[in-house]
C-alpha cells in the first residue's frame, strides 16, 4: 500500500471512531481505559464542549428518539363471537343455465 493511500485510509478510520464516540458518548466514570484514544480523545471534547454549554445539557438525556405521548387509548376488547356458517354466496347450477354464463 501506497504512503497516501495509508494515510487517507487511517484518517478514514479516526474519523469513524470518532463519530462512533459522538454517538455511543458515556460519562467520563463509565469509561474504559482499554477503549481506543481517538474514542478517547473524542469523548473528553465532547465533555469540554458539555462543561461550556453549561448546566442544563449534561442533565439532558441523549437521545436519537421523541418520546411522543399517546393520541388514543388501547383497550382489548372480547373475543368475537364465531361464525355459525361461512359468508360464502353460492350460485346453484340452473341459475348458471338460465342466465346463459355457461
């Protein structure tokens, strides 16, 4: 492999592990010190940038879903009662004859 090709290929690869620590972020505590240094790295701007925005984010859950509230009630309702006979319509063989669909 080429020395460029290297380098783009591990430029490739930070910026991967970087937005892997931006969406996976967990608190400093949670941390493990076996973890890559990029995600590392990462992590610790992303708490830098927490720290300045101030109080209110870093109560914030992160989330990438909406809780939206219910807009109907779900209720179960009883079994149906069972169809006593098939709704099937049944067409006899001199009807067919009279009205000439043979």
């Amino acid at each position: 492999m080429s020395h460029h090709t290297e380098q783009t290929s591990n430029l490739i690869q930070e910026l991967r592990l970087r937005r892997w620590a931006r969406r996976n972020y967990v608190a400093a505590a949670e941390r493990s010190v076996t973890w890559h240094p990029h995600v590392l790295d990462e992590m610790q701007q992303k708490d830098a940038e927490l720290e300045r925005l101030g109080h209110y984010y870093t109560h914030t859950p992160i989330s990438a879903y909406v809780p939206l509230a219910p807009t109907t009630s779900h209720t179960l309702h009883e079994a149906h009662a069972a169809v006593s006979q098939p709704n099937i319509a049944y067409i006899r063989q001199t009807d067919l004859e009279t009205t000439g669909r043979i």
